[in-house]
C-alpha cells in the first residue's frame, strides 16, 4: 500500500529539525517548492565544508541510472550522510532500476528524485517509490488559494500583509509562486522592516504612484470609465523601464480580473458573500468592487474579453508590429465596446 504523501510544510519542518529519511520523491508542475524544499535540505543536511565530497545534484537527461545508483550507494567522507538530488529523474535512461533501491535504501545516504511532472505513479519504479520513500506531489495554486498563501508566508517571514495587500498582490504578481515569493521580498525592502505592509507599499514597490497603477485600472475598466482607463494606461506606459513587460503585466492582471467576474457570475445566486469571495479568492472587503462590475458586464461581454486579451497577449509577444500602446489602445476599446 503506498504511504500517505507529506506536505511541502511537513517535509520542510522535518528537514530544519534534522529529521532525514533516505528516500524522498518530489514531483509535480510547481517548480518552486520543491526548488525550495532542495534549498531547506541542504542548509540542513550539511555543513558547507561537506559538500565537496558529500553532495551530488545531478541531471536525468545527462547521465543514466547504474551511475547514479553508484553515487547513492556511497558512504559519506567525513560526515554523518551524504545528498545525492536527481533532477528530471524521469529522462534518467533505466530509471526503473531504481525499483529495487526504493526498497533498500543507502541509510547513510538522503537522495532526492525530482521529475518535473507528474509521472504514471501506477508503474516502476513510481509505484515503489510512492510506496518505500517520502513522496509529495508540488500542485499549482488556484487563484483562490493564493491570497491565503501569501498571508501564510508573510507571517512565516515575520510581519502581516493587511488584506488589501494581500489581494492586491495575488492580482499583480499571478499564481507562479516564484514571481509572487520575489515581489514579497522586494516589498520587505521597501518596508524596511515594518512589521505591516500596507496596500500603499504594494503600489510605490511596483514604481507607480496611488493614482497611476495597474489596482486603479482595474477599478476603472471594472466600472467602465474609458478615459480613466485609456489615461491610467498612457501614464504606466510612459513610465515604464520595459514597456512590453509593463503592458504584458496589465494583460494578466485584467485577465485574472475577468475570470474572478465570470466564476461570480455562476454563483452569485447561490451562495452568501463570504462564500462568493472564498470561490472567487478575494477578500469579502473587497467582494463588492465585483458585483458592481458583474452589474456593468453582462455575460457576452464578460466573454468578450478573453480572447481580446489573449489577442493584445498574442501580439505583445511577437504575433504583430504593432506598437504597445497601439496594442493595449486597440484592447481597451473592444473591452468596451459591445460584443457583436
């Protein structure tokens, strides 16, 4: 029977108390978890002067099974344990010779097999390795779960987000937990060691002003002002160090904007107002900016939006010659204009 997979919480704690396991099988779509969880271990397992003859992090694609099993069979020189990490453990040639070391693992050794997906766990050597070793599946984060996890790891670090700033930055930095962990960083530096950071800090870490940001044009297409919109847009453009990259931003933020109106728009019959902004993933302070823009957006023209956005997205990326601000001028004015 396999064992009962851990939690990226779990496995981290047991690390940082010094409690190792010899095998341990990570796989999955999020990278940065387990990115992290590798960092996690090898502060823990072994003292920098260790690492020379005691740490092997090798590739799938670039070596093959009897080698690696040879490194995992090794004794450690002068220390307690030795780490060997497999990293696209599912391009490593003969990986299902690893069948019979889930079994019997080196105890002197912690190796960590990584497959940067999720692999068929029902065959070997997955079915053996979910069975024997420590196993935990990296799943991305819904967009609803997002803002519940910023809160968690801004408390881990030390200080408190106040829930404007929480929603606000799930909206800015997306579901890719890598961008959204380095945009919390850059606003511990601009905090300076505060211990709450505000919605404010949010807006002047990102370079725009309370007036003039991505948070303002979102309110105001939401609220379908145009020249708000077309004006909030001109200004973060013109402002902007990479341009592409600015207006690519926005295109996400509306994107996730819209799905968040149209997933409230199938429940909002159905469920009280906690519940909606727990579906939606936002805070029920900020539940009634959405239901005023559900009002001004009828569904034909809530599903108008996405492919104008995956269009100016298309574009912004090498489909067209178009200038930004050609592109993102086009965008708003079919986000405005009623769907044929």
């Amino acid at each position: 029977m396999a064992a009962r997979e851990k939690t990226y919480n779990d496995i981290a704690s047991a690390f940082r108390q010094g409690n190792f396991k010899p095998l341990y099988f990570f796989y999955g779509d999020e990278r940065f978890l387990i990115d992290e969880l590798q960092d996690v271990l090898l502060a823990n397992a072994l003292a920098p002067h260790e690492r020379d003859f005691n740490l092997d992090i090798v590739y799938g694609p670039d070596t093959d099974a009897q080698h690696v099993l040879g490194l995992c069979a090794s004794f450690p020189v002068m220390s307690e344990r030795r780490v060997v990490i497999v990293r696209d453990f599912e391009k490593l040639k003969d990986n299902r010779l690893f069948k019979e070391y889930a079994q019997h693992p080196n105890p002197a050794a912690v190796v960590v097999l990584v497959c940067s997906s999720k692999p068929d766990r029902s065959r070997h050597p997955y079915r053996a390795l979910r069975e024997h070793a420590v196993a935990m599946e990296s799943k991305p984060l819904y967009s609803n779960q997002m803002p519940g996890w910023i809160k968690e790891r801004a408390a881990k670090q030390g200080y408190d987000m106040t829930p404007e700033a929480i929603h606000m930055l799930a909206d800015y930095a997306g579901a890719d937990l890598g961008t959204v962990v380095r945009e919390m960083e850059k606003l511990e530096t601009y905090a300076a060691g505060r211990e709450t950071i505000t919605a404010d800090d949010v807006v002047r870490a990102g370079g725009h002003s309370r007036s003039v940001n991505v948070f303002e044009l979102q309110k105001a297409v939401g609220e379908r002002r145009g020249k708000d919109a077309f004006h909030i847009v001109e200004r973060m453009l013109q402002r902007a160090s990479n341009v592409r990259g600015e207006a690519l931003m926005i295109i996400a933020v509306l994107n996730a904007y819209f799905t968040k109106i149209w997933k409230l728009s199938a429940c909002e019959s159905s469920m009280s107002n906690k519940e909606m902004a727990r579906h939606i993933g936002v805070s029920p302070f900020f539940l009634k900016e959405y239901l005023t823009s559900l009002r001004r957006y009828k569904a034909p023209a809530i599903r108008n939006t996405f492919p104008v956005l995956l269009a100016a997205d298309y574009e912004l990326k090498g489909g067209a010659a178009r200038s930004e601000r050609l592109v993102m001028t086009l965008m708003l004015r079919k986000i405005f204009s009623p769907p044929l």
